[in-house]
C-alpha cells in the first residue's frame, strides 16, 4: 500500500509546471479562436458556437471520424493480443532475451516519418519487396491505387510499428511476477489457459491499461506515417482526423472552423479514453 | 516441481510454438529494415531498373551524399540539439514525478495522473497554430529550444507512466531491506523523520525485555541482532513497535550503553507490519 504524503506534491510539481506552459496556454488559444470570426489580428467577430454547428454538418469531417474509428478498432485487435503474443513468447532470461528486446524496440526508435518511407519502400510494386513478390505471386497489389491494397498496408504498417511497444510493456508486466505464483498455479493444477488468465493476465491489467490507452489514443491521432505512405489517398480514403484539420489550418488558413474542430477532436479522444479508463477501473473495484 | 514451475514460468505456449510465432515477427521485423538497407546502398538507376534482393553493385555514395552535403548533415546537428535538450528537460521532470506516483497517494493524485494522460490524448496539430504564437511572443521561435519544450507534451506524459511502470515493478519490500541495510541512498524523500531517543540498556543482547525512555514516543518490542554485532560494529537494527500515531513514520533511535559505553549510535528505527 502507498503511504499517503502530500508532500509528494514536490516531486511533481516540476511535470505540473513545464506540461501546463506547452498545454494549457496553448489550448486556451484554441478555444478563444473557437468562438470567433478572425479576418486579421484586430478584426475578430465573435460568432458563439457557429463553427462547432458548421463542423458537426461537414460530410467529410464525418467521413473522416468513421475512417479514423475504422483505423483505430482495427488495429488495436491486432496489435494488444499479438503484443502479448510476442511477449509471452520471449524466453524469460539469459542473453537471448536482450537481443530480442532490442529488436522489439528499433521500430519504436525510428522517427515516424522514416516509418511512413520504410513501408513506401517496401510496398512500392515496382520497387518494393512487399509489392513486387505480391504482384511476382499473381496477386494484383497496387496501394496508390486501389483501396483496400492502401488500408492493408497501412494496418501492416502501423503493427509494424506499434506492436512492439504493447510487447515491451507487457514483458515488463510478465518479468514482475514472482515465482511462487508460478508455483501455487502448478500445485493446483492448473493449465497453461488457466495461468494465463488467472495468474498473468490480473497482474499485466495495469500495463494492458496504459498499453490500450496509448495505443487508442495515438491511433485516433495517427498523422505523419499515413501522410507519407499514402498521402491520404488514393482519393480521401485514407484521410484521417489529424490529416483533414492540418489541411483545414495550414493549407485553406480557416482558423476558426479548424479551431473548433480542434476542440471537438480533443474532446472525442477525451471522452473515449476516460470511458474506458473508469470503465477499467469500475470493474477492478467489483 | 521447480522444474514444472519453471516450465510454467518461461512461457504458457508450448517451446516450439513460442519460437516459431518468436522469429516469424522477428522477420516482419526486418524485412522491411533490411529492404531501407539494400534500397540505401544502390544507385537510383539501378533501384528502378532491376529488383534485386541483395544489392549487387553495393555503393555507399548515398551515404557520403548525406554526410557532406551541409542541407543534410546540418539537420542532423539540429535534431541532436533538440534531442538532448528534450531528453534532459524530460527525464529530469518526470523522475521525481514518477518515483511519487509510484510510493505515495497525494491529493489528486488520480487526477493528475489522468490529466497528464489527457495531454498526450492531444492530437499535435491542435497545437500547430498556437506553439507559432506563444514562441514568437516570447522570442524561441524556430529554436532546437522551441521544438524541445513542445515536444515536451508527449515526451513528459510518457516519461512519467514508463518510469511510474517500471518502479512499481520494484517491490516496496527491497525499499525497506535496502534501508534494513542501511542504505541511506534509498533514503524516504518526502518522509517526515522523527527522531524518536530511546535508550536500551546493555541487557539487551540476552534478550531481556528493555525499557523505552520515552514511553510515549515508542516502544521497543524486541532486538534483533544479527551474527555481525559486535563491539566495532556501528549500526545494528532493533525492531521498534511506534505508538499509532507514528506508526509507519521512519525514525531513529539512539542506543546508550549504561556502564561501558562502547557502544553510543543512532540507528534506523524501520515501520514493524503487525501480522
């Protein structure tokens, strides 16, 4: 049990500080923005929730949001079991186990941009391994162009990239338990199945949480690698939430609609990580 | 049955399939990886003219491309910069946060937590048009500064939950045996310490019960003296039982030796769990 001590304030004090100055200052511009019409730095007509109303209506803001949760539901179902796959699966240790680590955590280290190019490289038909054996195969595989091609990359892709991080967190959940659990399970009896979901699973919930939050929340924010791989396309299929509100606020400049689809965006991530998390903590409580 | 145990603990898949499902990702791994590696050591028209698997007429012009070519190389010392800056700015803030949530409950401690989790929740092209305005308002505008404390946002929650993850994994049990130890290093950073004067007669070595001074402050519910107490040694551990309001706090307790005086120290009083 943690000892209660308010003097731990100290210690996060610091984090409060430096994370309000890059967020909360930030986010107040944005909402301020929001609610008002902005021609240039001194023309401003306040216009309520007008941009909000005008959001809500776009079609392609709409379309968007369903691809964004298409994206995201995929590839959480994959990537939270194979994580804890891959991670079940790691001998416990000796030197093996460094080498795997390591490898588990190069994609996490390679600057998301290189991510999107690597895939590129890779998935090119022409040029691309990926591709090129696909369509060496038989297999007609062509991601610029067709839809469903540009989807299955981009799902590979982000496994690819992200599976390793649910990997390494739940390894860490794995390497906390103790033997004498292992113990207990074997005196009673019980199967390999049984381990897994009575011993292991209870003691990696707190990991899985952070695990199925990060994931959650970076795949409903994903920008840069499907910029680079696909470019959003072919046509808009594969625009997301994060590429649609650059669009709006870098290249048309509409600082008021991207403001408040801004805010809107925010709090829909909001309120599904905080669904999930008291409906996580809820039932621990049961 | 340790073995059983053993064969419990390494993995619930059976050996074969571990590896198998093991070097197959492995593979997925690297492919892509070793694909960036052979398109990098060939020539543009030799990548559009032929598939090759290995890199025939491999050539690292490519690569002295980048590292004399200023437009290139420069980049990489602004990404250095920044990344040094990032790195220091993050792990020194979160640490102390992290070794915080990990051994105390605080007022709002949930809460904080959870806020610090909203704000990587925040898609960073939020932030794209505001980050403009606060840096040129205060003059770091296109810095390596001024990418590292934006970068902060992500890179602090993050910092925080890995750390929190990885100290929680430490037992609160090896804190206490570290400090049974006498492990000052591992000392209680937010502790109130106590000092607590009790004075334990010599007959403590034969087991006899001893009589705290100060009654109110504590009491000595036994001595445990291990094979290494003897006249030289400066520390030992005695088992103090704290009254309830102190229960749980840390504090020391002095040891006067009534006739000889070969033995006047202070030594850590540790928390006793009653069973």
């Amino acid at each position: 049990m943690r000892r209660r001590n308010n003097r731990a304030w100290l210690g996060v004090a610091p984090v409060v500080l430096i994370v309000a100055f890059s967020a909360v200052l930030p986010l107040m511009t944005v909402v301020n923005y929001s609610i008002q019409d902005i021609f240039d730095i001194n023309t401003r007509i306040f216009v309520g929730f007008d941009w909000y109303r005008e959001t809500l209506r776009d079609p392609r803001f709409l379309d968007a949001l369903l691809r964004q949760f298409t994206f995201s539901a995929t590839v959480l179902a994959i990537e939270i079991p194979l994580g804890i796959l891959v991670a079940k699966s790691l001998p416990r240790t000796g030197a093996r186990t460094g080498m795997f680590l390591i490898l588990l955590a190069v994609p996490l280290l390679i600057p998301w941009n290189v991510v999107g190019t690597i895939w590129q490289l890779f998935a090119r038909p022409d040029i691309g391994l990926f591709g090129a054996t696909l369509t060496a195969l038989g297999i007609e595989f062509n991601y610029t162009a067709d839809v469903i091609d540009a989807w299955i990359i981009l799902v590979l892709m982000d496994v690819w990239h992200w599976t390793s991080l649910v990997a390494l967190l739940s390894f860490a959940g794995l390497a906390s338990i103790q033997e004498p659990y292992y113990q207990a399970a074997e005196i009673d009896g019980a199967s390999r199945w049984q381990v897994f979901r009575y011993v292991e699973l209870p003691r990696l919930r707190s990991v899985l949480i952070i695990a199925v939050l990060l994931r959650l929340m970076d795949s409903l924010m994903i920008y840069t690698e499907p910029f680079v791989l696909t470019g959003g396309g072919p046509g808009n299929s594969t625009t997301f939430l994060s590429q649609y509100l650059t669009t709006m606020a870098v290249s048309q400049f509409d600082l008021g609609p991207a403001a408040a689809f801004s805010v809107l965006y925010f709090l829909l991530i909001l309120l599904l990580c905080w669904l999930f998390y008291t409906s996580v903590m809820r039932s621990a409580e049961d | 049955m340790a073995n059983a145990a053993h064969s419990l603990l390494d993995s619930s898949l059976s050996h074969r399939k571990a590896h198998w499902l093991l070097y197959a990702y492995c593979g997925y791994l690297l492919l892509p990886l070793y694909w960036l590696l052979n398109i990098s050591l060939r020539t543009n028209r030799d990548i559009v003219s032929r598939l090759s698997v290995f890199p025939v007429d491999a050539t690292l012009a490519n690569f002295a491309e980048i590292f004399t070519n200023p437009v290139w190389y420069e980049a990489f010392g602004n990404s250095l910069t920044y990344v040094a800056l990032n790195t220091s700015i993050s792990v020194a803030v979160a640490l102390p946060a992290a070794y915080a949530f990990s051994r105390y409950r605080f007022l709002g401690d949930k809460h904080l937590f959870f806020w610090l989790l909203t704000n990587r929740m925040s898609p960073p092209a939020v932030f794209l048009l505001p980050f403009f305005q606060l840096y040129s308002a205060i003059g770091i505008f296109d810095t390596p500064l001024a990418v590292a404390l934006a970068h902060c946002l992500f890179t602090v929650p993050l910092a925080v939950w890995i750390l929190e993850g990885f100290m929680s994994g430490v037992p609160k049990s090896l804190d206490e045996m570290a400090r049974i130890d006498g492990h000052s290093t591992n000392v209680d950073w937010f502790a109130k310490v106590d000092d607590v004067h009790i004075g334990v007669r010599d007959k403590y070595f034969s087991g006899e019960e001893v009589k705290p001074e100060r009654p109110n402050h504590g009491q000595v519910t036994h001595t445990t003296v291990g094979d290494h107490a003897n006249a030289s040694q400066r520390s030992m551990h005695i088992g103090v039982y704290l009254t309830p309001p102190r229960t749980n706090r840390v504090g020391r307790v002095e040891i006067v030796n009534d006739h000889e005086g070969w033995f006047r120290d202070r030594v850590d009083i540790l928390p006793i769990i009653r069973a």
